[in-house]
C-alpha cells in the first residue's frame, strides 16, 4: 500500500484533532456527559460499516498492522462474520473490555459520532437524546458533520466501506 505523505498525514491529524478538541469540549463542559471508554454500544450497534476514505483506509492500516497477528487474523474473521449480520459489531472493538483496538488510528465517523451534528439535524445517538432531552443543548457547539464528511473527502481518495477495504487489501 502507498505510504502516506508527511502532508496528508499532518493534515488528517489536524482535521481528527479538531474533531477531539471539540468532543473534549463538549463531554467536559457537560458532566452527564455519557460518552466513555466502555461505553460501545455505538460500536455495537453500527447501522452500516464504517465508511473511510482512502487515506483514513491507509492511516488505519498503520493501526491494524501494529496488532499481535492473532488479533488481526481474529479481526479479518470478524469482518467476513459480519456481512451475515446486523446491526454490525465493529471488528476492532474488543468485546471483552469495550475498548477499541485502533483507538489512536480510528476513522472520522467514530470520533464525531455524538459530537457533531448533520445540517438534517442527526445526532444519532440515543443515549445523548435522551440526556439532552432533559439537560437541553442550548449552550453545545456541535461540530458540523456534514463540513467535516467534506473536508475528510478533500483530502485523498474515494471512500469506501470497511468491507470493501478489507475486501481489498486480503
Ligand atoms: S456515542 Fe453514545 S453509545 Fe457511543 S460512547 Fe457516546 S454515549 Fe456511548
Ligand atoms: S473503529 Fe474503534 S471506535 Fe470505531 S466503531 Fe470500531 S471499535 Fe468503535
């Protein structure tokens, strides 16, 4: 696989840390703030596989090569289980911990998700509705999906789903 580019790496490592400096504002300016390590309900529960650019493709690969071979071979077995189900269980969330194996390599979707808002008004996860039906989130920046979706897309190559990468790349 092509390796990334000093530029493109310093550049998808500024959008993802404008991503967590947001989360971080957000969940610490909110102590009900649910989302934690442990918390995976959303990595359980995802409703399509993960969509990556091919550059968050190439930039996870560098995470998923630094996995014990056990632990990849147990992830590509993951993958192929799941296209038979749904909703889909994110191949690189270790069950027994809840934690994610490829935490710092980990595509835009996973660290916006329940941080940022779609110009549509999704906010997708349930358990924050449910909070902030009742704490109101008249004082919460979100970040803009959709403008970030845009920005991740201008930075490299087509995005495709975690299937079709892995499909991919054997
Ligand atoms: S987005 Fe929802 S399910 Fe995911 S960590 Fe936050 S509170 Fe938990
Ligand atoms: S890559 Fe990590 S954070 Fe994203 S869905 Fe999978 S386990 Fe969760």
């Amino acid at each position: 696989m092509e390796p990334i580019s000093e530029a493109q790496r310093q550049a998808l490592e500024a959008l993802y840390q404008r991503v967590e400096a947001r989360a971080a504002d957000i969940s610490g300016a909110h102590a009900w703030w649910p989302c934690r390590r442990g918390c995976d309900h959303c990595c359980r529960h995802l409703s399509a596989p993960l969509p990556l650019t091919e550059l968050e493709w190439r930039y996870l690969w560098e995470g998923f090569q630094r996995l014990p071979a056990e632990v990849r071979a147990e992830v590509r077995t993951r993958v192929a289980e799941m296209e038979r189900s749904r909703p889909y269980t994110c191949p690189f969330l270790d069950r027994e911990s809840g934690a994610c194996r490829v935490y710092a390599h980990r595509p835009l979707a996973c660290r916006s998700y329940g941080f940022a808002a779609a110009r549509d008004g999704g906010r997708w996860c349930q358990f924050i509705s449910d909070l902030l039906a009742k704490h109101g989130d008249g004082d919460i920046v979100w970040a803009n999906q959709d403008s970030l979706e845009e920005t991740v897309a201008s930075l490299g190559g087509p995005t495709s789903s975690l299937f079709e990468w892995f499909a991919a790349h054997p």
